[in-house]
C-alpha cells in the first residue's frame, strides 16, 4: 500500500509538472510569435480586450522592432481551479487583490491576459465596466416617510451602533448633516476615494482611504465633489441627522462608512493609463471595504447602492454575482436600485405561434443596440420606412451563428450616409438551448429622426423576445392600431447588480407631484401619486425570469442633503437654481437641502430601514429580509396579486418590520401602525413623553408593554393638552411598546427606549 501511494504521489507530479512545461512552452511561443488566448475563459469585454492585444505586434520578430508588453492594469475576477493555487498570478506579474472562495479579484497586466488565459489553474477571467447612477431627472407614507422627515420613527431605533455603507460619487463629508443634531458628533467614520490622485503609500489598487474626523474634515469631499452631489443626497436619505431642518435620514444615529467608486459621470477624472483599473471588480473591493470596517468595529452593517449598468445574457456578471454572495450574510445586507428604465418601453416579446412583432426603433443618439434572444430560429427584419422607399436588412438567428466567428454585418443606404449593422450570436449563459443575437446599428443623425426604422421578429416557429436596454436612450415606439408593430412593454429593464438574488432590489414610488422650492416657486415633477410605483422605476422579471424588484419605496421629490461644494461651483446649474428647499450656514460654509427623484432616493430608505432592523437583531441575513418584506410590506395596487414585478413584495412598511422583528405582532391590543398626530419619545429622565400635533378633543388612554408582551402599565390622559408625561419610574432600562387609543389622529402605537 504504501509502494502504491509512492507512486501515485511522483505520477501527480509528473502530471503537474508536465502541465507546467506545456503552459511555459505555449506562453514562450506567445511572446515569440504573437498572442495567443483561450477565449473560452475569457467573459465577453475581455475577449475584447484580448483581441486588441493580439493586434499589437509580437515581442520578438527578427527585423522588426519590438513593441513593449502593455503593461496598463485590469482589475479582474478570476475564477482558478485551486483558489490556493496562485502560480498563476506569480507567472504572469498578476496581484490578488481579494479572495472569496475560489474567485480572486486581480490585477493583471493586459499584456498578459493572454498566457493568463492558457494556464491550467485558471478556469474564468471576467470583467466589465458601465455603472451609472440611478438618478431620474422619503419616508413618511406607509411608516416610511415621516421617519424620513424626522417626525415619527420609533425612539427605540435609531440605527445605532449599525454600519450605514455608502458607495456613490459626489461626496460632501463636510455636511452637517453627517455630524449629529447638534452638529458636535462627527458620524463618517471612514471614505475610500478610488479616484483620489493623493496615493502615495496607499494599499489600494486605485485611490485611498481617510479615517477618522480630522483626516476627512480635512479632505473636505470626493475628488469629484466639485461636480457631483448623487452621493451626498442619498447618503442623507439614510442617515443624515438633518442638523436643523426636518430632513432627517432614516437610520440618522448609525455609523456611516463611504466608499467613492467611477461611473460614467466621473470617468473623465480617470487617467487613460488607469481606466482598466475600474471594473465591476473595483466595485465589489468596494463593498468588501465597507464590510471590513464594520467587522473591525464589530458592528453590523447594511449598504445601499444606487448605481447599475444593463443586464446581459454573454455571462459578463457570473463572478460579479458570485462574489456579491460571498459578501452578504448575518449582519451584512446590500439594497440596490432598480434603474428608473420603465419611461419608454424596452422589451417585445413574440408567442410561440404568433408570425411576427415589433415596433419603431427610437433614440436620441446615432447608435443602438439590440438584443434578441430566441427557442428556435427567427428572422430579425429592419425596415427603413421613407415616402419613396421602404429598404430592408432580414437576417435569421441561424444565420448569425453559422458565420464565422458568429458575425454578419451588412448595410443600407440612408440619406447623408448609410445604416450601418454587426450582429454577434452566441448561446444564452442562462439557457444553453437558446441563441441570443447582440445588434449594434449606426446611422446619420440620430433614430428618432426620418426615414424612421421599424424592427420585427418574424417566424412562428420560435418564442422570441427583443430587448432594447443595452443603451441609454434605445427604446421601442409602437404604432397602434397597425398589426405586428404595437408589441413593445416597459418591462425586463432592470438594472444589474440589483437583478442579483443576493441583493435586495428597490423600486420607487410616488407620493407627491410638486414642491415649493426656497425662492416660494411652485415646482411640478409628476411621476404617479398616491403611493403607486413611479413611472420611471424599472420592472421585471429579470433576464433569467426572477420576480424583482423586491420591495419599493418612496423616490419621487425627496429632499435631502446637497454637497455645498458642487453648490458653491455650479451657482446657475439648473438643480441649484430650481430644486433647492432651503440652505443651513455651518462653520462658515451654506450648506443646500435640495430635491431629486429616482430609485436612486428609494434604495437608500429601505438601506436605512435595514439600519433599525439590524439594530433590532445585529444578525439579520438577506433571505431574513426577504422574509420580513413578504410579511410586512403594504400593498399599494389592490388589483395585483404579490410579489409581481412592479412593487416585488409591496411597500416597505419599516415600523412593521420591527414589530415583527420583536414578537410584537402578534400582542393583543398593540396596533400595527404608529399614530399618525402623535409622536412618542423618553426624554433624558426616563419620562415617556407624548405630543401631538392638536389638542385632543377626548381623553385617552396610553398603554405599555414589554417585548414579550405583557402589559406593564395604563393610564387615562385628559383632553385639551398636547403635550402629556408618563413616569416609567419603577420599569428596567430596555425596549418598550407604547399604545395610544383615541380619537384617530392619536390611535396607534410606537416603541421607546428606556
């Protein structure tokens, strides 16, 4: 036996070692005599980048001069066979960056993402660029946005000793939101700024971090708070303190930690020798440091994102997802924004059966990009529709894929140039029994110009379905009352990474159509009404058919904080002049509240909500929260039946969730609902305290219960006051349920801390 493990051990060997002989040949030939690459392992916009770096001329040529390795860095996930197995990386002048299981976050070199590629550990090198944030043009409905105004969260939660994460861009860190109520207490505890020239010494692969008030007072905002305010709004709509102004965050006592990441409003800021550097990659390092600092401190932690680029079928967002599920656990939680997609219509879909469907392709811009994916072959059929022509580009989906390198271009003549089309088919990473076919069109002008151009599926023979959500601005426009071109919907246009089944994805809805600005002027934003979902927030299902979103929440005309600094330097940017509510001066400074709308606002109070959740119970996992939605979420269209893929599980209802969180709901004569002309609070001295907006016209009784539900205490309160004291003298410090019952303005209960 033991002969027998001898040998094994020295044929493994030789195996391994054979393998590395074979790797170090082929990557010896690559250098010679030009690149080579396993394309198989390579995601789609890396094959890409391959591809161009085989066009550069080999290393070494007699006669020719050599032009140097391009030594410009990716930031990549790579996927490796042994996750501690990392010969790879050593061999190719790679650093791993982060692991989580078997995937690696890198830097590679894109000079030799080829040899990467032909090493026998690697198995997957995937990458892609294109965030953007989810801002179109809260709390206080349904327990959500009067918590926002400040006026009625329960005391009990505050978000304290809970994490807050942040990644955004347009970061003013010295708002004074971000201090306490007094403006004494500095809450953001630490900022990584990747785009931050100020380096030197940094342990990061792009920008560094700066921790602790001194250190970020001092940094004063992100690199591009000159010219971006996104995350200074939404990091208010979750946690700011409001200093002086009702626009109080949700979880306004919680820790903050920021990470400032690239999207396409901030890439000029990016040298061209970096801009590999930013991938999604980039962005998980960023979720990750979030994460890391809130197990240092030891406290949970909850992040919102408001940012997302388009969904896919190529498998660009494979590791991007699995490395989103290694991150989230008990006491780690992300919220996502849906994308605000569902203005235009963006998907048609043609039965099994059904000849044709289609619409008219619009944009704003001279490209567009469409996605088909299709069961069975299909005819894509493009019609440029003019007085005197009707010219037509008809190609099949089998077409595509038996040319080479699955590719068809072709033409059509158009006034001042041509309509220019490339097709690329490929199977669909999520069904291997489908084709999916990427379009990309160019003409003179722009698509909403004439001749217009309609497109159509054609074949009875395939269920097929057309997506125009590649590109900002494709849309489809249907001709009704013409058969076959009035197929187009506004749904499937959800935003990635909240399409992953480890984020907590948020739609918006609308409560309000108009706000008064500081000048008194009347500004009319109508999105919906009547807590129903915005019309800009994006739908499901997702590409890989799950119902999201998972929750929404209120994203139309929330005020929250501005960044001062983009405020001081764009003085007569349509925002600054328009949308501002009111100004606060703080140590020298004018500091803006202003209004925006987009699921972008809507994330950020379901992160907060999170916030006193995890502070209810610091272990809180993803499918917990799913749980507690499906429980406790209102519905806000009776009609549906829930989850769908317009309100997911329905509309956050954070006073529900800790009820539920606690035990609560079940408690007999303990109203689920917090009363809507009261406001419940335990001052300094451990007075419960009780003001209410009116003088109570009857008496009323106030009721206290612990959290497992039995009744400690009830008194009667006179009528005409509207302010009452309750002595809780005699009662343990901890969490209590207060029940009012009166007339209904002051009918329901709260939670307090004692």
């Amino acid at each position: 036996m033991f002969v027998f493990i001898m040998f094994f051990a020295l044929f493994c060997n030789m195996i391994k070692r054979l393998f590395s002989f074979v790797y170090a040949f082929s990557v010896g030939l690559t250098m010679a005599f030009g690149q080579q690459a396993d394309y198989g392992k390579l995601s789609p916009w890396v094959q890409d980048i391959v591809a161009e770096q085989c066009e550069r001329p080999p290393q070494r040529v007699p006669g020719r001069a050599a032009k140097p390795v391009d030594n410009r860095r990716l930031t990549a996930f790579v996927r490796l066979t042994d996750s501690l197995s990392v010969s790879a990386f050593a061999d190719n002048d790679c650093r791993s960056l982060a692991r989580l299981g078997d995937v690696h976050i890198v830097s590679i070199p894109l000079g030799r993402l080829a040899a990467l590629s032909l090493h026998p550990d690697v198995v997957r090198i995937e990458a892609r660029q294109g965030s953007s944030i989810m801002l179109d043009v809260t709390p206080g409905f349904a327990n959500a946005l009067p918590a926002y105004a400040g006026t009625n969260l329960p005391q009990a939660y505050t978000g304290k000793d809970v994490v807050m994460g942040i990644m955004d861009i347009g970061f003013d860190l010295t708002h004074p939101t971000f201090f306490d109520a007094s403006g004494t207490d500095y809450r953001i505890k630490a900022l990584w700024d990747q785009l931050t020239t100020d380096t030197v010494g940094s342990r990061f692969t792009v920008g560094n971090d700066y921790v602790g008030r001194d250190c970020l007072l001092a940094y004063g905002h992100s690199r591009d708070g000159l010219d971006q305010t996104h995350g200074t709004h939404t990091t208010g709509i979750a946690a700011g303190s409001g200093y002086t102004t009702p626009y109080r965050g949700v979880a306004y006592e919680s820790d903050i930690c920021l990470v400032a990441n690239a999207t396409g409003e901030n890439a000029r800021l990016i040298d061209s020798a970096d801009i590999y550097k930013y991938t999604l990659a980039t962005d998980v390092l960023g979720f990750k440091y979030i994460f890391d600092y809130a197990k240092a401190v030891g406290k949970p932690c909850v992040i919102s994102f408001s940012e997302g680029s388009p969904q896919d079928f190529r498998g660009d967002d494979l590791l991007y997802y699995y490395m989103l599920r290694k991150l989230v656990g008990p006491g780690r939680i992300i919220v996502s924004s849906a994308g605000n997609n569902a203005l235009n219509n963006g998907y048609i879909s043609k039965p099994l059966g059904v000849k044709s469907r289609g619409a008219v392709l619009r944009s704003d811009r001279q490209n567009a990009k469409l996605t088909l994916r299709t069961a069975g072959s299909v005819t894509l059929r493009l019609v440029v529709v003019g007085e005197a022509t009707a010219d037509t580009i008809a190609f099949s989906s089998a077409d595509v894929r038996s040319r080479p390198a699955s590719v068809l271009r072709d033409s059509l003549p158009l006034p001042g140039g041509q309509l220019v089309l490339s097709a690329r088919g490929y199977r669909n990473v999520y069904d291997s029994t489908q084709t999916v076919v990427d379009v990309e069109l160019t003409r003179p002008g722009n698509f909403n110009a004439n001749p217009y151009i309609t497109v159509e599926m054609v074949g009875d023979n395939a269920q097929s379905e057309l997506y125009a959500a590649g590109m900002r601005g494709t849309h489809f426009k249907n001709l009704e009352g013409i058969d076959g071109l009035d197929g187009a919907e506004n749904t499937h246009n959800l935003n990635s990474p909240s399409t992953s089944p480890d984020v907590i994805c948020v739609g918006a809805t609308s409560h309000v159509s108009s706000y008064i600005n500081m000048y008194g002027h009347l500004r009319t934003v109508d999105f919906g009404a009547n807590g129903l979902r915005s019309a800009y927030s994006s739908q499901g299902p997702t590409y890989y058919g799950r119902v999201k979103p998972d929750v929404v929440a209120p994203g139309t005309n929330i005020a929250s904080a501005y960044n001062s600094f983009y405020y001081e330097s764009h003085p007569d940017a349509y925002d600054n002049k328009y949308n501002v509510k009111t100004t606060v001066d703080f140590q020298g400074r004018t500091y803006p509240w202003s209004y925006n709308s987009g699921t972008s606002m809507a994330s950020p109070v379901v992160g907060g909500a999170v916030a006193l959740w995890l502070q209810a119970k610091p272990d809180l996992t993803p499918r917990e929260v799913m749980t507690l939605l499906k429980r406790t979420c209102t519905h806000p269209d009776p009609s549906l039946t829930y989850p769908n893929n317009a309100y997911g599980r329905g509309a956050i209802d954070v006073y529900a969730g800790l009820l539920d969180l606690l035990g609560l709901t079940g408690v007999k004569g303990l109203s689920g609902h917090q009363p809507a002309g009261a406001r419940i609070g335990v001052d300094t001295e451990g007075v419960l305290t009780i003001r209410l907006d009116a003088s109570a016209s009857h008496p009323f009784t106030v009721q206290v219960f612990s959290v497992s539900g039995a009744k400690l205490l009830s008194a009667t309160m006179p009528a005409g006051l509207t302010a009452y004291r309750v002595s809780l003298a005699g009662l343990p410090r901890g969490v209590y349920a207060v029940q009012l019952n009166g007339e209904k303005s002051i009918k329901g209960s709260s939670l307090v801390r004692r």
